[in-house]
C-alpha cells in the first residue's frame, strides 16, 4: 500500500549484480571439478552449450540454478574431473566469462544447491523521495514479507509459456521436446499458484491462514496442515510460518477445507482440474519470502539496493514491490 520509488532497472549489465550463495563449498578432493564463474551478456544454458561442444554430456554437467542474461552474475559450474582441463579452458575462451576459483568435490552440483542468490541493483532515474520511499517499503516487508510470485522469466515473451502449457493439458499439439513440454506445463503450474497467490492479496489474505492451508515454517521448512487458523495466527504475525500454495501435479492434490474451495475456483475459471497437471510431480510454494540484508544507498542521483533471498524467489518480484513498476 506504500508508494513505490519507481525508476528503470536493466539500463546496463552493469546495474544488475547477482552472486549466487552457494549450500557448500567443494572440499578440495573428489571426481567433480567445481568452478566459480562470473559472466556478462551470456544466460547459463550459454555456458552448458560451451561445455557440451567441449565434449562433455549434458547430464554431466553440474549447475545449482540459472542466472540471467543482462547482468553481471557469480554461480558455481562442475563437470567430471577428467574433463577439468577442456572445460575451463572452453569458458575462458567466452568473452565476458572469468573463471574466479577452481576446486573439486566428491558430488555432482545440482539444481537447488544453494543458499539463495545476493543481489546489487542500480534503480535509474529516481525521483528525490525514492531512498526514503525505499527505506520504509524494506522496513514494512521485513514485518510481513513479500507475495513469493514466479516472476515473468517463467513465462517467456508475452506468457506464451503458461499458454501452450494450457493447450498441451487439454490435448492440443504444441511443437517442441519433451524437456520443452514440461516446462511448458510447469509454467502453467506456476501461472495457477501465481493467481491463487493474487486473489489472496486481493481478499486481505496475504497475513493469514486458512482451514486447509498447508503452513510451512520459514526457519527449518517444515510443513503442516492448518486445522485452527486462529490458533496459527500469532506465529503468521511474527513471521515464523505462512501459508504455502500449490503447484499442482500427481504428488499435490486439492487442499482440504475453505483453501481447496479457493483452489477448485481459480482451476475451474481455467477450464483445468488438478488432474491435468499430473504430468509433473507437483510441490509446495511458500507465499512470503522475506530478504535479508536490505541497504539502500544513493550515489550519482542512482538507487542502489542491495539484498539477499533465498532460492526460489524472484529478484524480479522484490524489486517490483519496492519501486512500484513492472520490472
């Protein structure tokens, strides 16, 4: 409900930084070479093609998440040991792309093995009030938290993603692979959480659960069945638990009570059932997420604005509560 600071985010590589923080560093010994990376102007898919044309198979090569384009980003990379040499050599020779550290560990890296990601962000052509309005947003999401939407990189150019997965789960022929096609259905899923996630914003459920909720607690990620909402109300206040929305698929189901009703509307305003989705497994999202180490610096008549979430969650969807503006 507060003013955003509003602005232009993306003006230059330079004004989005992202590191990504790693679940472990590699131990030093191991069949698995690790690399820290940093690159300018290539996505990571750029740099698993480079690996591949070096030789080595897809399904060995190692990455904890995927990084943007239009930034300067930091993630760690591993491949087999007997491929260390080719490998690094064939990044090197990217322009844009530095190898910042080398080291090796017994596991293959895999997709959610980090922490989350810290990001510094140039926010251009702010108008004189936007540190302060900055300040006192950051403040207000640190008591409640921030709507855990997908942002739009899930979808593609114009949300195409989301509606060739719809076509695909109502029988259509949508061209593109296997891989493609899933992905295609899991933007669908994530197009459903994000207008459940919506309508609950909208209908002042954003700091609350519900009979059916599946809560989960934000410090050890466990999660439970909210049978009393009442009872649950003071640990959602303080932040310790919130309420958790489906991606729907074989493993998730319809909630039970007042929250699989909210479910049923939205899939049915669709022309879904869950029982479309069962192409993908299915999982839990939580609806807040809260960043850590929020500074705000002015410099140059810029906005800096500095944080950390935690994996998962959207820079994107942060930035956007913050300023005010589609980003």
């Amino acid at each position: 409900e507060l003013a955003g600071a509003g602005g232009r985010v993306r003006g230059d590589p330079e004004d989005f930084l992202v590191r990504e923080l790693p679940l472990y560093l590699p131990s030093g010994e191991g069949s698995h070479a690790y690399a820290r990376v940093e690159k300018v102007g290539w996505t990571t898919r750029d740099l698993q093609r480079s690996l591949i044309a070096a030789g080595i198979a897809p399904q060995h090569i190692g990455v904890a998440g995927l990084k943007d384009k239009v930034a300067r980003t930091e993630q760690w990379l591993s491949v087999p040991r007997r491929h260390e040499s080719d490998a690094w050599a064939a990044l090197a020779a990217m322009p844009g792309v530095r190898l910042l550290e080398t080291g090796r560990h017994p596991n293959k890296l895999g997709i959610g093995h980090l922490r989350g990601n810290a990001f510094r962000v140039r926010v251009r052509g702010v108008g004189p009030e936007g540190a302060d309005r900055s300040r006192e947003i950051a403040a207000r999401i640190a008591a409640i938290g921030v709507p855990n939407y997908l942002g739009p990189q899930r979808f593609g150019r114009f949300g195409r993603n989301a509606v060739d997965g719809w076509r695909l789960v109502r029988g259509e022929r949508v061209h593109g692979d296997v891989r493609l096609q899933r992905f295609f259905v899991s933007a669908l899923q994530s197009q459903v959480f994000n207008l459940l996630l919506a309508e609950r914003v909208r209908d002042g459920l954003f700091e609350r659960v519900i009979v059916g909720d599946w809560a989960r607690k934000h410090a050890t990620g466990g999660t439970f069945e909210v049978v009393d909402p009442e009872i649950e109300t003071p640990r959602v206040a303080a932040l310790e638990i919130s309420a958790t929305l489906p991606l729907h698929g074989k493993k998730v189901r319809l909630s039970a009570g007042d929250a699989g009703a909210r479910e049923a509307r939205v899939l049915e305003a669709l022309g879904l059932r869950w029982t479309d989705l069962v192409r993908r497994h299915g999982d839990r999202r939580i609806t807040r997420v809260v960043g850590a180490n929020v500074e705000v610096d002015v410099a140059d008549d810029d906005l800096w604005l500095a944080f950390e979430l935690p994996k998962g969650s959207y820079a994107t969807t942060f930035l956007r509560e913050l300023l005010k503006v589609e980003v």
